[in-house]
C-alpha cells in the first residue's frame, strides 16, 4: 500500500543542538533518549479506516511527526513503519450500518487519510502497511507462536498466552481487574468459553458467516488485532525498535499484548520506549462518534480553513496531554500563524540562532511544541534595530517548516 507524498526539508543551519532527544516512556514512566544510535526505529499504530482524520488521530500522527523532525535534524536516519487496519470488526460494523462494502469504505477512508496527511505536510512513512496485505506476514507469526507453545486453539480460532511473556503488564501498570475491564471495552472477549485465560488475546480469527475470509495454512479466517502490528514492525523494522507509538487510549491492551506477543516470538524485548499522546475532546466533552461531535480534519480544510492553523492549533499544546479542540484555539492558531508570516516577510529580522536553538531544545525536551512556538512569539516580538540582518527571517522560516513543519 502507498503512503502519502514526502517532503523536501529546508536545511537549517547547524547552531547549537541538544544532544540526544528525550520521551517520556509509559512503560518505565520516565524520560528516555528516543535513540542511542546512529538509525532510529519508530512503528505507529494507523487508523482503522472509518471517520477518517478526526483531531484526535491529527494530534497523535503531529506528535510523531514531531519526533521523526527531530529525530533527522540531530542527525538520525530514520527507519518509520506505519499500520493501517484495513480489515476488523469496527470497519465491518460501520460498512454494515451504512450499507457499503466494506473495502470501499476502507478505501474512501485511506484516501482521505492520505489527502489530510499530505495537507498538513506530516512526513510519510518509509513503508504503510495494510492488515490485509500482511496476512502472509501474521501467518508465519501465528505459526511460531503455535509451534513455541505460546498460542492455543479454541474451536477453531487461535488464541495467544498472555501470561508466558514474563513482563506482561509491566508497561500499562493496570491490575487485573482493571485489565478485564479495558479488555473488554477494547476489543476483547473475556468472557469467552475454554479460553485459558480471559485476558488471552486473539491471533486467528476462524471464517465467520458473510464475513471476509482468507484461506491459509491455518484455515479460513483473518487476523487478530494485536499481532496485525506485531508483524508489521518485526518484519519491516527487525527484532527490536526504538520507539512504539500512538493513542494513549493502545497503551492497554493494543500495546501491551503486541510487545508480549513480539517478544515470545523473538526472545527480546520489543521496544525501548513506549510514547503515547494524549486524546482529544470537543468544548469539555470526548470526541467521539457516539456522541456525533467528531471535528475531521478533510471538514475544516473543505471550509477554507488554512492547514497549516490546523497544525499550529493542536500543536500549540504538549502531545501528551489530553486536551479540547475549541474554535477558540483555532482561532488563536490562525491569528498566530498571520503574525508568522508577517514578521518573515520583513527584509531584516533579529539574530535567529538563539531561537533556532531553543525550538531545538524544547522538540528535545519530550516534544514540548509549546515551548517552541513561545520561542517563535518571542523572537516574532523582538524590535527591529539597524543591525539587523535579511538572512534572519529566511533562517526562522526554515526552522518552523523543518522542525515544527509549518510552512509560511
């Protein structure tokens, strides 16, 4: 599957940079250095492909482009790999209540995922990987797993023994009931008859009437959920990555059961960080199609609303908090963003270097956006004198469309 159009970054000049960038890991729950080496592995869960791109899924895919700018800027090679689940029970509910077949709403929904990226100028990944074509891939896992003892068959269907990786829930920190609870909000089926734990996630999932189905060595079915990512990322991006990411909301059960399911297949540990970003709420409520006040990203850009504020509003605060869209933000975005572009087009600006660098110490500093949009407002409110020179405001200009990816 194709992704969406890569950029051509501006050069910014060296200055001063960080020396390593840092996140916040969920699983250890402190910061890390998102890479020790020379080439930076990061996998992000996709979309499964209906009510495509509500803010919510703009803000977790801006954050992680944050951190892959970032990631290039201090010198890194950046190996990315991203998901798209273009076949599970949520796509085939939604085809159904619509009356649609489920491949073209899945195809509808990836186009339009593919314009909004493309619109707010996020980096595409090196390889987008769709379940359907990764079925080979999960195959091949399901078969170890079955073959190592750490899947089981109930009827027909193949389940995954949570509890033969040693650090199973180590990286949500829920309790058991707690785990039950989500499980079966998320996805999961704890309740099922002759499973050997309820928590046991499922790999295989046996052909069910007027269902799709594909015809393997391990019969007539599809992928579970979980492995889909598990696949994907040790296939594309070797044994161990640097940096798993998405929606707070993967951190239990999607990426707890893919780091346990990776790590009974390859004896090592998946990932070296756990990142997660924040969800996003409309004026004090959840977002969500329940309650039919999802903000999409292809509406706002139908209405002639500038991508570019659309960025700067969700990035105006840090990944990691929960926060609301409100038309205040946006507004606010849009006023900044005029401001921006009226101080580059000056033929003369203040120094940039100290404003380069610290846009480069707060992206370092967990992604803190905030910090680095103040960092432009400031040097935005310096007075012109004299002694200023025209290379400035190109310089500032090139930072924010590298770094922060707005382009003025």
């Amino acid at each position: 599957m194709h992704s969406w159009p890569t950029l051509s970054l501006p050069i910014v000049p060296e200055g001063r940079r960080p020396e390593a960038i840092q996140v916040f890991d969920s699983a250890s729950l402190s910061y890390l250095t998102a890479a020790n080496s020379k080439v930076a592995k990061m996998y992000v869960c996709g979309i499964t492909p209906y009510d495509a791109t509500h803010m919510g899924h703009a803000a977790t895919y801006l954050a992680f482009d944050l951190l892959n700018r970032a990631w290039r800027d201090s010198g890194h090679e950046v190996h990315y790999v991203q998901n798209i689940t273009d076949v599970d029970d949520p796509l085939l509910i939604r085809a159904k209540d619509r009356g649609e077949d489920w491949q073209h709403l899945a195809e509808s929904q990836i186009s339009l995922f593919r314009n909004d990226m493309t619109a707010l100028r996020v980096l595409p990944p090196d390889h987008y990987i769709g379940a359907v074509e990764a079925i080979p891939l999960v195959v091949e896992a399901v078969s170890k797993l079955l073959a190592n003892g750490s899947a089981y068959k109930v009827d027909d269907d193949i389940y995954f023994h949570v509890h033969q990786d040693p650090e199973f829930g180590s990286r949500s920190h829920l309790d058991h009931e707690q785990m039950l609870e989500i499980f079966a909000e998320r996805g999961g089926d704890p309740t099922r008859i002759n499973k050997e734990d309820p928590l046991d996630c499922l790999l295989w999932q046996a052909e069910r009437p007027d269902e799709p189905a594909w015809h393997t060595s391990l019969g007539s079915g599809r992928p579970g959920w979980h492995i889909e990512c598990s696949s994907i990322a040790l296939n594309y991006l070797g044994e161990s990555i640097d940096v798993q990411g998405g929606g707070s909301d993967l951190l239990f059960p999607h990426h707890e059961m893919g780091a346990a399911e990776a790590r009974l297949l390859t004896g090592k540990r998946f990932a070296r960080s756990f990142v997660h970003a924040g969800m996003v709420g409309l004026d004090g409520e959840k977002m969500s199609k329940s309650k039919g006040n999802l903000v999409f990203v292809s509406k706002l850009l139908e209405s002639g609303v500038d991508p570019m504020a659309i960025r700067l509003a969700l990035l105006a605060q840090h990944y990691r908090a929960n926060r609301d869209w409100t038309a205040a933000g946006l507004a606010q975005a849009q006023s900044r963003l005029e401001t921006w572009r009226a101080e580059i087009s000056r033929p003369v600006g203040p120094d940039a270097s100290d404003t380069v660098a610290k846009i480069r110490a707060a992206l370092a500093n967990d992604l803190d956006s905030p910090a680095a949009i103040s960092a432009v407002d400031q040097w935005c409110a310096l007075p012109r004198e004299e002694s200023d020179k025209p290379s400035e405001p190109g310089i500032i200009a090139r930072a924010i469309d590298t770094l922060l990816g707005i382009a003025l």
